[in-house]
C-alpha cells in the first residue's frame, strides 16, 4: 500500500494545528507512559501500524516494558501488570475510541474522578482525542511505517 498524499505538504495549516496539540500535551500532568500507554490503545483499536510502530519505540525509551506492550490489547485479563490508575486510562480511551458503541460511560467517569481531577480528567480526554486524530490521518492517507 502506498501513501495516498502528505498532509503536511498538502494543508500545512492543518498540519501545524495537530501539531499545536502535540505541545499542549507536553504540558500537561501525565506521565510519559501514560500518554505512550493511550496512545498506543488507541492505535491497537484502529490498526495503526504507523502510530504502533512509533509509540511503541517511545514507550520502551520511556521505560516501558516490552511485556505490557505486548499484552496491552489484552489489559482487561492481565490487571496485575496494570495498575488501577492505568486501567482507568485504558478503559477510558477504549470507551472514547469506540465512541459510537456507548461513549465514555457513567462508570468509567466515576472511576476516573477516584484516580484523577477534573483538569486531568480533560487532559486525558484530550490526549485520547489527538492520538484518534493522528491515527485518523495516518490510515486514511496510508502513512507507511519506516523500515
């Protein structure tokens, strides 16, 4: 499959928007592994090899184990690699991916204020969103993973 067009080239000004997020979420108060955990869940959920192959390279520099990688798409069944504040992270971009199945339910909102503030909670909704919005542009244009 080759790539379709380069968006960076084609609407710049879309380009530098999306990348007008990637600096807020420098600054926000998650943990790398817990943007790189996020992000790749929800590239797992819509098959980004791009996006996988990426995030997957950042994690491990992060620190991440090759373990949890490896068994992320199985988190649910493995809970004691993941702890409780992660599998809110994880429940919550797979409740906000797969957004049309039921959105982010009552549940997982209430479990998330356990673990988190308001401001964090946004900031997780945001993080959710701009990994969907990259892996959006990544599939859609065929954004080849490097060799």
């Amino acid at each position: 499959m080759s790539a379709r067009l380069d968006i960076a080239k084609v609407d710049s000004a879309a380009y530098k928007a999306m990348f007008g997020l990637e600096g807020y979420l420098q600054t926000i108060s998650l943990t790398h592994i817990q943007k790189e955990l996020i992000k790749l869940r929800a590239s797992q959920i819509n098959k980004c090899a791009f996006c996988l192959d990426m995030h997957s390279k950042d994690a491990i520099k992060y620190g991440e184990t090759p373990q949890r990688i490896f068994i992320l798409n199985g988190w649910r069944e493995a809970k004691d690699l993941f702890t409780e504040e992660e599998q809110v992270l994880l429940a919550m971009t797979e409740e906000i991916t797969l957004i049309s199945d039921k959105g982010l339910t009552e549940e997982t909102f209430q479990k998330a204020k356990q673990y988190f503030d308001e401001g964090t909670i946004a900031q997780i909704i945001m993080a959710i969103v701009t990994i969907n919005a990259w892996n959006r542009i990544a599939v859609s244009t065929h954004l080849e993973v490097p060799r």
